[in-house]
C-alpha cells in the first residue's frame, strides 16, 4: 500500500537533516561544492536544495502542479 502524505507531512521531512545526507551522500561518492568565492558557493547549495526537493517529488511519483 502506498502511504500519500499530505502537503505538510511532505514539508516536516523534507528539513536540514535529509539536505545534509544527500549532500554527505554525494561528497562521499567523490561529488564537492565548488570552491570559488562565497556567492558562487551559496548559489550551488540553492540550486541543489531546490532540485532536491524535485526529486523527493518526482521519487513519489507527485507532479510539480501540486
């Protein structure tokens, strides 16, 4: 049975702790943040984070709409 939680059970686990797994995720696979300056660092860690949470939508299986 596929458990489909609401929109705000979606925001409580989507919170600093599953950000820094996948990021430890991808650091030990050999993945590293840029090491230019300050901004273009900040920049990456957005794009990052907003493109994960894509993916925890598209993993179960939620269109973009909702």
């Amino acid at each position: 049975m596929t458990h489909n939680p609401s929109p705000d059970q979606l925001d409580a686990r989507f919170n600093i702790g599953l950000i820094d797994a996948v990021f430890s995720a991808l650091e030990s696979h050999g993945y590293h943040r840029p090491d230019g300056p300050d901004d273009e660092r900040h920049m990456a860690i957005g794009r990052a984070v907003g493109l994960l949470g894509q993916l925890v939508k598209a993993y179960e299986g939620q269109d973009d709409e909702r």
